[in-house]
C-alpha cells in the first residue's frame, strides 16, 4: 500500500522537468509522467536561447501593420493554414485585446518579473545539479540587414532600456570583429551580453530528472487518460493501461496537452500550437560560430547546439493534425546561408514541434480555480527553456504553499 502520495508532474518538457526536480530537492515525493522520453517533446527542438529580452508582447501596433500581409504570404515569418485560420478566430480576437496600450506595459511588466532573473535561475539550477557545462559562456548577436529594419526593431531596444538590460549597438567592421562568419551585408547587430544558450536543450531536462530521480523522484512513461476529481479536490491520475495513480496534488505542464485537460477540469485556456521548425547541421557542414544569432526581421535563430548548428524560428499557425511543411525549415536555412555565406549544410535533420502559445504571450503559472490541488504551468511560447528554471521555483512554491518568489497575479488561470 502506498502510505505517501506522490505529487504528480505531467510533461516531462523543459517545465515539468525543472518543476519535478524542484520539488525533489525540496523533500517531496515526485512521479514525473510524459508519453515518451523526458526531453523528446517540444523541448528537444528547442532553440536553446537563453532570451532575457524576448518578452516583448508580441501583439503591438506594429505587429498588426504586418499581419495581412503575413496571412497571405506562405514564405513570411507568421503564417497560417487558411482552412485552420477560422478555428483561431476567438484566440485572435483575444490577441487583439492583448495589444492595447496599457496591457501592453503589464504584459511586459509580467514577463520582465521572470525574464530578469532567468539567467541567474538557471545558473543555479545547473550548479544545483551538477551541469554547469551546459550553460555556454557565448552570448548572442541581434541582426538586422539595413538601418531601416533597426530603425523598425527599436522597440525592443526601449524594452531593454526600460528593465535594466544591458546591449551594445555594433556597425561595419564592429560587427564582422565580434563574428567573423557574419555576411557584409548585415548593418547592424545588437550585442546582448546576458542572452547565453544551453549546448543541448535535451542533455538539460535529461541532466534535471536525473537529478530528481537521485533525490527519491520516479520518472513513468505513460499516456494520462482522465484525471479523477470531486468537490474535495484531485484524488488520482488514470493511464490509458489502466495504471491508477493516487494524488492530491497535480502539476499539468504538458504544453498543448495541458488545453486538453484543463477543459475536461471544467477551466479552458485558450491555447493554441505555434508550429516551429529547425534545421539541424552536423559537422562538417557546420561554422564555428562565436555567438548565437537572432534575426527578428526574419523570425529565425541559428545557434551552435546539440553537437551542430540549429537553424530555427518562424510560427505557423496550422494545429496540431496538418502534417510538416517542411518548405518553412528550409526557408530558414535559405536565410541562415545568407547571413552566414560559408554555412554548408550537409548532414542534416529536419524537425518540427508545438509550442504552446497563449494569446497575450505570458505563461499560466496558476493554482486551479476550480479543483483543489491542481496546479497549471504552460503556455510558455518561445521562451520555454528561458523561464524553465524560474518556472520550477514558482511552482515548487505553489504546490508546498510557500509564498511564491515572484507575484504570480499576472499569470493566474482565470484571467481570460
């Protein structure tokens, strides 16, 4: 008979497996569940940038110039499939909403409460688990091709004005001293000295759930059927092999799953999947790049990762059903080969995954409205692994009751 209920972890992402290791390291008794191998979902494609100042809100003024266009150009950094575009009609709507003025600046003030201290989390994190090797002292280079196209990214410089984040504007031979690879034809590029990236987005949630089951943790391969529930609160877990599991205290961070069972909990999230892509390159087709590269007109990052160089970004908006268009990950590396005119690209993979996206670009890190001991953290978008070390100490706080170390109003459940 079990006498000590576990608390269950669903999704054994960047998330979950910082959550559930948290919770370990803390003296609780933790069962991490996922379908497959923990860090072979969204996470294994990830970009793994470290982005501190990537929490700008995405719907601003200046995104909804672009957008019509966006609609009906398949090559353009957001994209979506005509025949899943009226699905998203309510998310859209809400996503207008999210850009007025002053919910703009609390946007922003929410995600800058966990974007700050990101850097210094995961730090802490990797020392915490005997990985400081993963964490690259490189940093990264913000590109853009003309003066124009700076000009129209200057938003994102005031953002960092505005939280503290420290950059440096290059120009001309600045840049090409800085990186070497870089085409002339870039103008400029934006140093940003804390964005770093982990060496291997798998290694890292491999690394955190070893590092979980050392301290008494269990990891479980299985398929959450149904989760069982009354007005006391949540009693159980059921798998689809009819594997029965007894909780009273339940963490969803299974990413676009998470929609699923929050709709069957009674509280829906509008969440919807941006589909992204990346182009791994093995040596010897790969560069020695000395930083990572955003290049935010054309939605897309190349850095040096998982033993190669990952070209990846964009966002199609296409659902969870409609097979790969893999035209979007060739795309990118048609961009990357312009930025980097030595890239060879050989020896390569393609992948695809679904981030989860909320229409106001800031995660649910939220205790149940409904059920008791239910807890949600989701909705990450591209900032998954940059708040992944953060997200496990909020949580971890929520679920033992301590009082959370960052105010976490902003990224309630209820608040659509």
């Amino acid at each position: 008979m079990q006498t000590t209920r576990p608390i269950v972890v669903v999704g054994a992402g960047l998330p979950g497996g910082a959550i559930a290791r948290e919770l370990a390291a803390r003296g609780e008794t933790v069962l991490l569940v996922d379908r497959q191998e923990p860090g072979r979902g969204t996470s294994y494609g990830n970009m793994a940038s470290i982005a501190v100042n990537g929490f700008d809100a995405a719907s601003r003024p200046s995104t909804w110039k672009k957008l019509p266009f966006w609609m009906i150009n398949p090559d353009a950094p957001v994209t979506a499939d005509p025949l899943y575009a009226p699905r998203m009609i309510p998310w859209f709507l809400r996503f207008l909403a999210a850009g007025r003025p002053q919910r703009i600046r609390e946007i922003e003030d929410a995600g800058a409460t966990l974007a700050t201290r990101a850097l210094g989390d995961i730090r802490g994190l990797l020392a915490a688990i005997g990985a400081p090797d993963l964490l690259s002292e490189a940093t990264c280079l913000q590109l853009y091709e003309t003066e124009r196209a700076f000009a129209e990214g200057r938003d994102n410089l005031a953002l960092m004005d505005r939280y503290g984040l420290d950059y440096d504007v290059l120009e001309g031979p600045a840049i090409r001293a800085h990186e070497p690879l870089l085409s002339p034809a870039i103008a400029k590029a934006v140093l940003l000295p804390q964005n770093h990236f982990i060496t291997d987005p798998f290694r890292f949630v491999g690394r955190m759930v070893a590092d979980m089951q050392r301290r008494g943790g269990t990891s479980l391969t299985g398929v959450v059927a149904r989760i069982e529930h009354d007005l006391r609160g949540v009693s159980a877990v059921l798998l689809s092999d009819g594997r029965r599991i007894e909780t009273d205290r339940l963490v969803l961070a299974a990413g676009m799953e998470t929609a699923t069972f929050a709709r069957a909990l009674g509280e829906p999230i509008p969440l919807e999947t941006e589909r992204g892509y990346h182009t791994q390159i093995m040596p010897p087709g790969g560069t020695d790049l000395r930083y990572s590269l955003i290049w935010p007109e054309r939605a897309f990052m190349v850095t040096p990762t998982a033993g190669g160089i990952r070209v990846g970004g964009s966002v199609e908006m296409a659902g969870l059903a409609r097979a790969p268009n893999w035209r979007r990950a060739r795309l990118l590396v048609e961009h990357a080969k312009f930025a980097l005119p030595s890239l060879k690209v050989e020896n390569v993979s393609e992948w695809m995954g679904h981030r989860p996206a909320l229409p106001d670009t800031i995660p649910v890190l939220s205790a149940s409205a409904r059920t008791r001991g239910v807890f949600y953290a989701t909705g990450h978008g591209h900032l998954g692994l940059t708040y992944s070390a953060t997200t496990g100490i909020v949580m971890a706080d929520l679920v033992t009751g301590r009082p959370p170390a960052v105010d976490l109003t902003p990224f309630r459940i209820d608040r659509f």
